[in-house]
C-alpha cells in the first residue's frame, strides 16, 4: 500500500475497532500521536501497547479488505469445525480474491504476513 493510502485504512480499521467497541476513540488519538515520527503501523502499536487485541485487528484488517477469517482457535480452544466445513484461512481467502481481481497479492501477503 502507498504511503499516502496508508493513514487512510488505518483510519478506516481504527473505525471499524471503535465501531465494534473494541477500542475507544481516545486510544486511537493517542497511539496516532505516537505514530508521529515513527514508522511503525497503527494497529502494530495498538497490539504492542495492548490497546487491540490480535484477533481484534485482524477481524478488523479483513473487514476492511473483504476477506474472510476463519478462527482456529475460541477463547483459547481449538475449533475443528471450521476446517470441515470448508472455511479458509485469510491467506487463501486472500489469494483467492487476489485470484478473482478483487484485490492485490501483495495487498494480502502484506496483510498476513502482519497478523
């Protein structure tokens, strides 16, 4: 992603964690005032800092890109059925949308290379 799309989906995900109240309008001002001079992403810091959790960002990050997130795991408990019901990691949801034209390869190994 270019930098000048960059604060825009963070934005973008940052709205989809309020909106689902798993953060609050003023964590996300605040971790944007740390962002200044630093490189680093907005929802990395947010996971660094505990303000999101991982599972939290992702469900966010795939929202965002229209991709499909299947869980492994439910409060620490492995789910089985999942995988025989035919659902897709968010690598091969990805690909297969990157496949169909929907969004960029490098979108999703961006994306989950990050998660």
């Amino acid at each position: 992603m270019e930098t000048a799309e960059r604060p825009v989906f963070e934005r973008a995900v940052a709205k989809r964690l309020i909106t689902s109240g798993k953060l609050d309008q003023a964590a996300v001002d605040r971790v944007s005032r740390l962002q200044i001079g630093n490189n680093e992403r907005l929802e990395a810091l947010l996971i660094k800092l505990g303000l999101a959790g991982e599972c939290d960002v992702a469900d966010a990050l795939a929202g965002e890109l229209g991709i499909a997130v299947a869980r492994l795991y439910d409060n620490d408990r492995p789910l089985g059925a999942g995988a025989e019901e035919g659902m897709r990691s968010m690598y091969e949801d990805g690909i297969a949308k990157a496949i169909a034209g929907i969004t960029p390869v490098a979108e999703v190994l961006r994306v989950t290379r990050e998660i």
